[in-house]
C-alpha cells in the first residue's frame, strides 16, 4: 500500500523483502529518500506496535494547535 499527498510518500507491506523490492523499484524512477519508518505523516502521528500487529493514528498535536490558536485549550 502507498499513501502519496504532493511530496510525501508512505508505503507498507506485508514483508520486509516486499518494502524492500518496492523502495529499490521507486528509486529508480524517483529520486526517493527512505526515512525509515514513520512517527509523523500529513500532521497524524504515527505509532507502530509491532508485537501485537496494530497501527494507532492520533491528531492530538493538530487539535492542541487548533484549541490553542482559538482560545479554546480550557
């Protein structure tokens, strides 16, 4: 699976070795950097728990600015 919003790219699979074919595939088409694997994308943060095979996505930092930048944190 890949994710693409303008220049940002996250990808996904089901294997190292397949994530592993697919970077090698887009850097020879792309002039791709491979960040290693994500905390952040597109303002959501990102956390991995790989032991019990879930992905959280949290926009907690994005609310935080919003209620900060309209005086509505309490």
């Amino acid at each position: 699976m890949v994710g693409v919003h303008i220049d940002d790219m996250a990808a996904a699979a089901s294997t190292n070795a397949e994530l592993e074919s697919l970077i090698k595939d887009l850097q020879k088409v792309l002039a791709l950097i491979d960040m290693g694997y994500m905390k952040w994308f597109l303002g959501m943060e990102i956390t991995c728990n790989h032991a019990s095979r879930t992905v959280t996505l949290s926009q907690a930092a994005y609310i935080n600015t919003i209620t900060h930048r309209f005086s509505m944190q309490d």
